[in-house]
C-alpha cells in the first residue's frame, strides 16, 4: 500500500517542504493545462499555478458538495455523472461546464455553437 | 453556449465517456477538430487519485463515487483551467503584458462568478510566499530579530517562518481586504516564465501601506 510522506498531498497544509510545497495538485500539469487553453498563452509566473492549485481544490469541493446533494436527494450514496450534471445545472458559475456533463449528438465539443439544453 | 468568447485549445479526442473507463465510440482517427491537439490524456487532466482525494475529503465516510462521476469532475477541472485562464490570458494581452500572473488569475476568476474563491486564495498566497520566502533565505525557525524586520508584515525576501509547520489552511488567518489585497500585493509579483521560484527578487514596492499581517489595524 502507497505510503503518504510527509509531503505528500494527503494533507491540505502540514509542514514545509521543499519547492512544491504540500500542494494536492501537481503544479506542472496545471501549467501544462493553462499552456494549452489557448495558442497564445506566453508566459505564466511561478505562481499562477500556485493560486491554481488552490482554487481547482476549492472547485472541486464546491462540485462535489453540490453534486452530493443531488445524491442524497435521490436517497442514494454513491454519486454519478448525473449528480455533477444536475450540480452544474444548477449552479450559475458552472454554466461553462454545461457542454462537457451534458455531450451534444455529436459527442463532440462545439465551442462556438449554441448550446442546446436538449440532450441529457 | 459562447463561453464568454473565449476559445479553448484544450480539446477532446475522443467523446465523453457514457460509463466507466475511457472508451472510444468510433474508430480511433483523429477528427480534423482535434488535430491539433495530440497531447497524451495523462496530460490534460488532473491526475485522478488528486482529484478523487479532494472529493473524498468532501464528502461523508460512506459515501461512494461511481467511475463517471471521477472522471466527469477530472474533466470539469481540466475545464476550469482552461476557461480562468482564457480570461486571464485576454487580460494580458489587453494591457499589452506577456505574463500571467496569480494577480490575473484571481481577476479572471473573480469576473467569471467565482467570488468566494478569492479570499481564501489570496490568503493562502500569502501563507506560501511567507513559507517559500523564508526557505530560500534559509531562515528557517524563525529568528526573532528577523520577526522584527518583517514584523509588519512587508514581504519580501528574508520574510521569515514564524510559523513553522503551520498548515497553510489551518489556523485563522488575518483578516485581509480582499480587494485592496489582489490590486496592490501583487502589481510587482509577477515572475516571467516561472517553474516555480517563487522566493526570488520580489519587492513589494509597489504596496502604499498594505500590511497583511497587522490584525488590528483597520
């Protein structure tokens, strides 16, 4: 069984560590992630990836808070695809993520088309 | 649905999974939508067990996450990214800056909805460049002379670690104006194409007055 280390990302804060820190999410990957959302993303401090982080950790709470009430409503206890889909619906600041819980026919993401809330 | 204008890079190949694992519904060729982006999977999402720690810490003991809804929020996070960063990356292109910095992240999110996100991450930014900002000075321990120095809470780079060991989100912090916080702390933070020395050549000069640090002044 994988043991946690000291730095490992098991704990939300804990300790100091080295250049990484005890972050939960892996900063490199973050910064891939914001290099490819656009062409032209140049250059990205050090910390924006930092803030990141953060703030995907807090996104996914509030998700899966939300998601999970969804479960719970439907007296259930495991939580689906379609507890984040009625979560994002929901939920005013998810709307970007409509097109990726609810695929058109397609199955492809269409960015530049208008949305239509059909297909669940 | 226009996603505020903003167009992603960051696209699909292959549709979204109905259950279970990644499966392909159609052949594996490449879609001319989707050509540009041959990246590997692995790298275009958070890895999953990151993603399914955070949620289980969420959600109660018992709880149980189906497969789809793992990989549903693993995309959504990717997605998340994408769509801050979009905004961001507008923002500096508009004010003619080749950086993205933590202060254009926190904008962008606070103009997309995600207000309630900014006080905690503004915090925590502190907490890390006061951590980070003491071990490259190898000052570890805190040393009481230095605690005078930066008793004010000014950070720059001998900010020592009087609180060794504290969890970055643990205690209460001190309050901050969020606003005042993001405009002015940041303005001279950025660090142009940074892997993440976060400790390096950082004044605060562009701060009048800001003192994170100075819990009774208001």
């Amino acid at each position: 069984m994988r043991q946690a280390g000291a730095y490992s990302g098991i704990l939300s804060g804990g300790g100091v560590s080295g250049r990484t820190g005890p972050h939960l999410l892996p900063l490199a990957r973050i910064k891939k992630i914001m290099k490819k959302s656009s062409v032209d993303v140049k250059m990205i401090s050090g910390e924006a990836p930092l803030v990141f982080s953060k703030a995907c950790e807090l996104f996914i709470e509030e998700l899966t808070k939300r998601s999970w009430n969804t479960t719970i409503q439907g007296k259930r206890r495991t939580l689906h695809k379609e507890d984040v889909a009625s979560a994002v619906a929901t939920t005013d600041v998810f709307d970007f993520l409509i097109d990726l819980v609810h695929p058109n026919a397609s199955g492809d993401v269409d960015l530049d088309e208008e949305h239509v809330l059909e297909k669940k | 649905m226009e996603l505020n204008g903003v167009v992603h890079g960051y696209q699909r190949l292959h549709p979204h999974p109905t259950a279970g694992p990644r499966m392909q519904m159609h052949p594996p060729e490449y879609s001319t939508t989707t050509t540009e982006c041959l990246v590997r999977e692995q790298d275009r999402f958070m890895p999953i067990a990151n993603v399914i720690r955070i949620m289980r810490k969420t959600l109660p003991t018992h709880a149980k996450i189906s497969d789809d809804a793992k990989e549903t929020i693993q995309e959504c996070v990717s997605e998340f990214i994408s769509f801050v960063t979009g905004e961001a990356n507008d923002r500096c292109q508009r004010e003619q800056r080749k950086t993205i910095t933590a202060e254009d992240i926190l904008w962008a999110m606070s103009k997309l909805g995600f207000d309630d996100y900014i006080e905690p991450l503004t915090i925590y930014l502190h907490r890390y460049r006061e951590l980070d900002g003491g071990e490259r000075g190898s000052m570890r321990g805190g040393d009481p002379s230095l605690m005078k120095r930066s008793g004010v809470g000014n950070i720059d780079d001998f900010a020592p670690v009087f609180r060794m060991g504290s969890q970055l989100v643990g205690p209460p912090p001190p309050p901050v104006p969020p606003a005042a916080t993001v405009a002015g702390f940041l303005n001279d933070a950025a660090i142009a194409g940074g892997g993440g020395g976060v400790g390096t050549s950082r004044r605060a000069t562009g701060v009048a007055g800001f003192q994170p640090y100075v819990r009774f002044k208001e």
